[in-house]
C-alpha cells in the first residue's frame, strides 16, 4: 500500500510541476486585426499585424475578431489561426 501511494504522489508531482501549454494566434490577413481576449476575470484588447503570429496568447480562453465578431473558446493547446478576418482552429 506505501508503494501504491509513494507512486500516485510522484504522478501527482510530474502533473503539478507540468506549466500548462498555451494556444499561438496567427493572422494569415494581409490586415492587422484587434482581437478581445477574456481569461477568467481579466480580458484585455490587443491587435495583431498582418502575418503576425503572437505565441502564448492565452490558456483556456475566449477570443473574439472585433471587427467580424468570429470567436472561438479555446480550451488547452489549440492554435488559432485568422483568415479572412475569420477565427478557427489550426
């Protein structure tokens, strides 16, 4: 029973000590784009160039093309990508 338990807290360990991945965002646009980001309580407005890909955008997130209104909730390690001022997963 001690090694049972020894083992499942090292598991938990390994899993706590993981950082958690977050999702890219690319713009195939030839415009730059403003785009609404909300994470649990803080949501903040930020804009991306045209072509531009901005690495760890967020985690478990909502994110919104103002201009079009395409929005997607991201949930994990999904990398979102912009086309035609459009918001889908890659």
């Amino acid at each position: 029973m001690t090694k049972i338990a020894f083992a499942f807290s090292a598991v938990l360990a390994l899993l706590a000590a993981t950082p958690a991945v977050s999702a890219d965002l690319k713009n195939n646009d030839d415009m730059a784009h403003e785009i609404y980001v909300e994470a649990g309580e803080i949501d903040k407005t930020i804009t991306i160039g045209a072509h531009e890909t901005i690495r760890d955008l967020c985690h478990d997130c909502y994110v919104e093309v103002t201009e079009t209104g395409s929005a997607f909730s991201v949930e994990g390690e999904e990398n979102l990508v912009i086309t035609d001022g459009q918001l889908s997963a890659e």
